[in-house]
C-alpha cells in the first residue's frame, strides 16, 4: 500500500568516498576505493561523490582525487561528483573528467568561516565564477546550501538565510541544489517547508537534501523531502561520515546510511535502481578498510525478508 503524493522512484547519491572518507584520518589507498566503486556500480549506484578537491593538506586522505578519477570506470549511466571547497579547487577539479562539480556554500556565518575560512559573502562571490568556469568546461554544477535548516552553536537558520543561497545558486546558472541537513537536528516539518519552498520559487531547479542522522529522525526527513518534491536524497555507506566533530556519542553521528534510505524506499515501493543485498557488499567492504562499525540499521538488525526466514533457535536445555 502506497503513501500518497510520494514519488514513483527517486535518485540516491552516494557520498561515502568523499563525505565518509573525509572524516577517517587513516589513508585508503587509490586501489581500495576503485574497488568500492565498482561494488557501488554492481549494485546500481548510479552517482556517486567520489572525490574532493580540498588543499592535500587540509584533507590528504582525499589527495588522490586526480588519480581516482583517472581509473574509475566509465559505465553508461554513470556519473561522478566532485567537490571545490573554493575556486581555486573548482580549477583543479574540471581538468578530471567530473560530470558534475559540488561547491559548499554554508547558510551559516560561523560555519562558513570555521569549515571553509571564508564568509558566506565571500564563497556566494566565489560560487558566481564557478559557474562561469564550469559551464566553459560543460561540467553539471551543483551548490550545496551547507546548515541549510539548523546550525551547531546556534540553532535554527532562517528562510532568508537559506533562500539567499540558493537564489547565488541560480544566478550562478546551477543545475541543482541541494538543502544540508549538516548538524543532523533536523525535523521533518522544517525540511519539508524548506524543500517545498525552493521547489515553488525555482520550480525547474533540481533539488535534493544531503542527510544526517544525529537524532534518528534521517528516515522521517527522507519521506518528508520526497514528500516535497525533493528529486534525490543522499547518504553514505554504513552512515560513515558526516557531524563527528560536533558532540556526541559516534554512534549516532554521521551521515544518514544510504543502506537505510534504500531500504526505507523498498518498503514504501519507491525505485531507487539499487539492490540492498548487492549494495550491502559495499557497505560490508567500508567497515572492513576503516575498522569503523557500521551504524546502519540494515547492518545491525536485518531486513524483514531476513527475519522471515530466520529459525527459532533451538529450546535451552
């Protein structure tokens, strides 16, 4: 039984080799991450964020992101991401075959400048001449409106906050934008409101929300995004990544598993392309290479399927 006014299928980006291994101090090397990427394919991962182009010496667990991208399979269908912390990094990045290039741009003053040490004025500025370089380049661009809903040290940010984002978004000739749920305190009712109201003001813009899962409540901001007319959702293997520098127990922190989210699609009938078994070798692969436990729900606790066909244990003697 379906829900109505949730959409027939919906895009899943995977942001695990940049957003997860960007919060792993330990290197993965080159070979290990094409190996994930060829397990994200086999699975139907059709976007996947594979690399960030940060100075080497701010995030050096990412500095192979030339090389990466030079070994990746080219699949039909396929597309990768890449990040630009600023322009200087959108230059390296469009020279490395991306088919589509990310630029952060963060709502909040004091998130902007403690992530990125520039003011929002200054990345929205800088977001303006990306454009112009990417579309030069034919690369698909896409802001990222960082704390889009609620920041850490403050607390909720508002419309105008976030609307002026995504307005230097589309005037900078962005294919898409995405809504950050950064500090994983989001509620559904703001994620729904702030989505819906993107898609009215910009009602041929591409809109997605990037997820966290701080306080569980990732699922319930999955359906209220695609309940808003998001057009992908986003997440990250076995939730590696995302808010581990905010308080908190490591257990919850992290991004939204994109294991869950195709699991929760499954459930609710809602194509994603992905198969949940195939994916979970990924998922499997990720915890192995970084010693970091999965926080998963899929992971720890199974599917329906799985528990259907489960046997009593046998009778204590």
């Amino acid at each position: 039984m379906s829900i109505p006014g949730l959409p027939p299928s919906i895009r899943l980006v995977e942001v695990g080799l940049r957003d997860g291994l960007q919060s792993v101090p330990e290197m993965v090397p080159t070979a290990a991450k094409l190996e994930l990427v060829h397990l994200l394919i086999d699975a139907g991962v059709r976007e996947i964020e594979a690399v960030s182009f940060a100075h080497p010496k701010v995030l050096p667990q990412l500095a192979d992101a030339a090389e990466l991208m030079a070994a990746v399979p080219r699949v039909p269908g396929v597309r990768y991401r890449g990040l630009a912390p600023n322009f200087r990094g959108a230059e390296r990045a469009v020279d490395c075959g991306l088919d589509e290039l990310v630029v952060v741009a963060s709502a909040d003053e004091a998130v902007s400048l403690k992530n990125q040490r520039l003011g929002t004025d200054e990345i929205l500025a800088d977001i303006a001449r990306i454009g112009v370089l990417a579309a030069d380049a034919g690369t698909r661009f896409v802001v990222a409106v960082a704390c889009a809903f609620f920041a850490p040290a403050r607390g909720p940010v508002t419309r105008e906050e976030r609307l002026r984002v995504v307005q230097a978004a589309v005037d900078a000739g962005a294919g898409g934008v995405y809504l950050a749920a950064t500090s994983g305190e989001e509620e559904p009712g703001e994620i729904f409101d702030g989505i819906a109201e993107v898609r009215s003001l910009h009602p041929g813009l591409d809109v997605g929300v990037h997820l966290h899962n701080r306080n569980g409540f990732a699922p319930a901001n999955a359906l209220a995004a695609m309940l808003a007319g998001a057009t992908w959702l986003e997440g990250s293997f076995a939730g590696l990544g995302g808010d581990l520098w905010f308080p908190g127990d490591p257990s919850v922190l992290g991004n939204a598993a994109l294991e869950d989210l195709v699991h929760l699609c499954d459930g609710l009938g809602i194509a994603t392309g992905i198969d949940l078994e195939t994916y979970m070798l990924a998922s499997h692969r990720i915890v192995e290479l970084t010693g970091r436990a999965s926080s998963s729900f899929v992971s720890r606790g199974g599917t329906r399927a799985g528990l259907a066909a489960a046997s009593w244990p046998d009778a204590l003697a």
